[in-house]
C-alpha cells in the first residue's frame, strides 16, 4: 500500500487538499477496488483502530459506506446516532465527542447539520476527524467519489467538462465538486434557475448556465443534485411539476442533444423532478458506481489519514 502521505490530519474539507493528496488517494482506492473485489474482502490495516460514526443528521449511502469501509479494513466500529443519544436530552457535541473519546476512539466520522460543526471538533480534541456532511458547506467524500467515478469512466479528470445541475445553493455536493473537479483540472459549469445559484459563483472558477438544453450540449458529465426541500424555508420555484418542466434532466432532452453524456447523482433521488427515471436507469448512468466506488474512495481516506497517527 501507499509509502506517500497525505497532507492533513483530519478531512474536512476538500479546500484543504493539495492535488497531490486527491491523486494519492485515487491511487490507493485502486487497490482497494482490487480488494473488495476478491472473494476474501478484508485487510487488516486498521486492526485495533477504533472508529466512532456520529451521524446528527439523517444518511443512507454515507453512513452505510463508511461502516463498510471501515469493516473491510477491520477496524472497530461504533454507530452513534444523535436521535437515539443523550443529545436528545441537551448534552453538547462537545461533552457527547469526549465522552466517546474516553472510551478510546482512534477517529471519528461525523455528520452534522451545522457548516464548521467538524472544524470546532477538530480544534477541540485529538482523535482524526472525517467530515461526513456539515449542513450546506461540505461533503469531501462525496466529491472524492464522484470525481474518482469520472476518472474511472473516462480515464481522466483533466480537461473533461462537468456540469452540475440542480440546488446548487443548498448543496455541500457541490460545493465540494466544485474544489476538487477544479484542482483535478476539469471545465465546470453550474446549471439552475437562477434562485438556486449563489450569486458569486464565478468567482469559483466556475461558469454559470441557466439552459439545461445548452448546457447537455456542451458537457460530458451532468452530475445532478437533488432538490433540498427540507433546507428551503422559502420558495426558490413556483412547483416541482415547473421545475422539472424547465430544470429537470428528462430523457427527451437528453435523446435531443444526441450524444452520450455520463450520468451522475450522489443521491437520494427525486425520480420527476430533477431527473427522469429513464435517464437514472440509463445505460450512461453511473450512479451505482458512484455508490461501489464510495466503499473504496472512503477505506482510502481512512487509511491514509491513519498513516498520519503513526
Ligand atoms: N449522497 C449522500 O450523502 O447520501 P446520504 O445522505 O444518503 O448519505
């Protein structure tokens, strides 16, 4: 495995990455694809490490993935969920984060609603920390996978043009994308109605499109995101039936454009509103490849960030 390091102590966030530490970890994911494809699946590379999951915040796909990848690389793992916890009855991340540690916890992988909750951890204790989500700042795992999953199906990042569809004001995706397909060397564009992209987006580096026709004309991945009604505390659109006439990925467009366009969403699907279920069960889509690949995306990352405790 891997002799290079990685950077950082902790992942928080994609910002934080050198493009070094981006294609260290795409190469070491390559080896643990080659491992959870053999019939024995485990490695015991983080034997007698101990992994808390503290998710605050609902999760199917990350949470899943991180508990598997951590298994595969046959650490000890504790779930911790917030609404089965004494938060419920006022304790705070802090005294609830020091308790588990009392406990001797190795690294813990968080997900929280609060943008920084995984920054103020880190400042605070000593454990590796993992940023699993935090509110609408960053998902660094998620832009780690979906960018592998490109340079997996095209054989390159570089110079390939991603467009990303949807919520981009409400989505730690994107933002996460953003960073990591910029320092990977991709063209990107911003795609949604013009209430749902921050106004300063450019400044990212980013180009901004408002026609979903036009943009499936210039890009070779759509990477769509879903519609976050549950962080909308106000109207952004008049329906979801008008979104998905004007904004939605449908078939009949992508059949129009004509030509073949990789297909990706980090989940959880709105099937009509951001995208069509023939275009997500498409041959061009990858989105069950984003997820496999998350398994191994994410035992690198636990690898190489504890390569850095040694
Ligand atoms: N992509 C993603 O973060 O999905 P979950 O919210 O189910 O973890």
């Amino acid at each position: 495995m891997a002799e290079k390091q990685i950077s950082t102590k902790h992942l928080l966030g994609i910002k934080d990455l050198t493009p070094e530490d981006i294609h260290l970890i795409f190469e070491t994911a390559d080896q643990f694809i080659e491992v959870i494809n053999r019939p024995i699946k485990k490695v015991p590379s983080l034997r007698d490490t101990t992994i808390v999951n503290l998710f605050f915040e609902n999760s199917t796909r990350t949470r899943i993935s991180f508990e598997l990848a951590e298994k595969r690389l046959s650490a000890d793992v504790l779930n911790f969920s917030a609404s089965a916890s004494s938060v419920k009855k006022g304790e705070t991340l802090l005294d609830t984060v020091n308790n588990i540690l009392a406990m001797k916890v190795d690294m813990v992988v968080m997900r929280h609603p609060a943008p920084g909750a995984p920054h103020f951890l880190a400042s605070k204790i000593d454990a590796n920390i993992v940023n699993a989500g935090d509110g609408t700042h960053e998902h660094p795992t998620q832009a780690l996978l979906d960018a592998f999953s490109i340079r997996r199906q095209l054989g390159a990042v570089e110079g390939k043009k991603v467009a990303i569809f949807g919520d981009i004001l409400h989505s730690r995706v994107a933002l996460s994308n953003i960073y990591c397909l910029k320092k990977l060397g991709a063209e990107v564009k911003v795609c949604g109605p013009p209430t749902l992209i921050p106004k300063h987006i450019q400044k990212l580096g980013v180009g901004v499109e408002h026609d979903v026709r036009k943009t499936l004309e210039w890009c070779d991945v759509a990477n769509i995101l879903r519609i976050q009604l549950e962080r909308q505390d106000i109207k952004f659109f008049p329906s979801l039936r008008e979104y998905n006439q004007f904004f939605g990925v449908t078939g009949k467009l992508v059949a129009e454009v004509g030509k073949p366009i990789v297909i990706m969403h980090p989940g959880p699907i709105n099937r009509g509103v951001e995208i069509t279920s023939d275009v997500a069960d498409s041959p061009h889509s990858i989105i069950l490849d984003q997820v496999e690949n998350g398994v191994a995306v994410r035992m690198a990352v636990l690898y190489l960030l504890a390569a850095r405790r040694n």
